[in-house]
C-alpha cells in the first residue's frame, strides 16, 4: 500500500490558469490549454522568472480576483496546513492510478480525517527535459 510523507506547510501563492473537460477521464487536453495561457501571462506580468514550481489544483470551486493585465489568469493562494504527500514516478498519463491507489486503497485503509481543501499535484521535474517514465510528481492530499 502507498505510504505518503506528512508534511506541514506554510501558504503558498499561486498565478492560476482554470480549465475545464475531462475526456475519458483524463484532464491532460485541458492542463495544456491552461499552461498555455499562464506562462504568458507570467511573463508578460514580469514574474516569469520568480516561478518556483508547477502545479495543478483539483478544485471544487475557484473564486478569485481577476488580473486586469492578464485576462484568464488569476491569483490564488493554498492554505497553510498538513498535507499527505504521495511520490509518483512515471508519465503524467498513468497519474490516474496513484489517484486511485490514494482514495481506494490508503483512505480507507488509514482513515485519515480530510480537511476542506483542494487536493494538488506538484511537479517536481520538467518534462521538457526529464523522460517521461522519470516524471516525478508529488500528489498533495489536505489532512488534519
């Protein structure tokens, strides 16, 4: 069974690109579409070169203000708070059964209480560079 590391985190802020559309279960087509707005607008907002990380949030419902200069972007910010944090290694294609193996078999198995937050994906490495089968993503699951 998976075992995730707990970590305690301080808040952290995020430029957000919101898209929508699963097909066959996989959100790939729609974080291209929003990883295609963002990093423009990060670099036409000058904070291109302050990003520290990549990720995708899982949200029920995004609320938030919108950037005047960077239409379809939006700052957001995680809480600060303990989070589990699952390792997956390999493309993000097969991130669905990490996914899976968190919610079928450690949640239930664990019984850990879940805070009311939006679980996250980490990217670790880039996949510009990084093979797809050395991927590392880092699942972030909000637990008390």
């Amino acid at each position: 069974m998976l075992q995730p590391t707990i970590r305690d985190l301080p808040s952290q802020q995020l430029l957000c690109a919101t898209e929508h559309g699963a097909v066959h279960n996989d959100l790939s087509a729609a974080a291209k579409r929003a990883f295609a707005r963002l990093f423009p607008a990060a670099e036409a907002l000058g904070v291109l070169a302050r990003q520290t990380g990549c990720l995708a949030v899982c949200p029920d419902e995004m609320k938030s203000p919108d950037l005047g200069s960077a239409p379809g972007v939006t700052c957001e910010v995680i809480a600060a708070g303990k989070w589990a944090v699952f390792r997956h290694v390999g493309p993000y294609d097969t991130l669905w059964q990490t996914w899976r193996a968190i919610y079928r078999d450690w949640v239930p198995a664990a019984r850990p209480s879940l805070r009311d937050a939006a679980p996250y994906e980490l990217y670790v490495s880039d996949a510009s560079v990084v093979p797809a089968e050395e991927l590392i993503t880092d699942i972030h699951v909000p637990v008390e």
